[in-house]
C-alpha cells in the first residue's frame, strides 16, 4: 500500500489552467504505474490519464488529449497533471490511484487494477 495526497484542485474560469499534485509515500513508488480519475456528481468515475513507472508510457482520454499532461517525478514521489484550456465539463473530484502492475492501453482505465487512491481534489471550472 502507499498513501496518496492529491492536492492543488480549486476553481477556475474555462479556458484557465491547473496543475494537480500527487505525493506519495513510500519506498516503493517508482515501481508503480500511476494514474489519474476523475468523478463529477452523478457519474461513474473515470480515467483521465496514466503514466508508467519510468514516464516511458503515458496514456490519456480522448476528452483530455492534447490539453492535459500528466509527468511524474520519482524522486519526489509526486505525479502530476497539467490541465489545461479547462472547460466546464472538466468539472470534478481529480483522484490519484497506484497500480502495482504496468499500465497498458486496453486497462488502464479499470479502477480494479488500482490498489491504492488518494481522498481527492475537487476541480471546478465556472464563470
């Protein structure tokens, strides 16, 4: 198990820009693949992006592509997502999850793969 912090959500205005943090702790964090979803109210959760343990391979929604990046840095044990022209349908609970297995491009996006989660950070982007 390893905890996860997530932190660095808050409101913005569309079209603006955040970056969320996730630290982790733990000796064992650059063997893991890591990974962020999101949940808005009403919604099953989904995945937004993930990322290998070495950065070698990263993966993301269609919805996010090309206006979200996620990066990690294992010695600081944090990943992070850069969000990005921000649009209201953005709006949600941002969760940071660990995978002790790779991560690959037909399941990285099921939530039972990931053994550890963060409490969240809410993201609303409202005019």
């Amino acid at each position: 198990q390893v905890h996860l912090v997530e932190s660095g959500g808050g409101l913005v205005q569309p079209g603006g820009s955040l970056r969320l943090s996730c630290a982790a702790s733990g000796s064992t964090f650059s063997s893991y693949a890591m990974s962020w979803f999101r949940q808005a109210p009403g919604k099953e959760r989904e995945g937004v992006s993930a990322i290998s343990s070495s950065a070698g391979t990263t993966y993301y929604a269609d919805s996010v592509k090309g206006r979200f990046t996620i990066s990690r840095d294992n010695t600081k044990n944090a990943v992070y997502l850069q969000m990005n022209n921000l649009k209201p349908e953005d709006t949600a609970v941002y969760y940071c999850a660990a995978n002790k297995g790779p991560v690959r491009i037909w399941d990285w996006k099921v939530r039972s793969n990931y053994h550890s989660w963060g409490q969240g950070t809410q993201v609303t982007v409202s005019s």
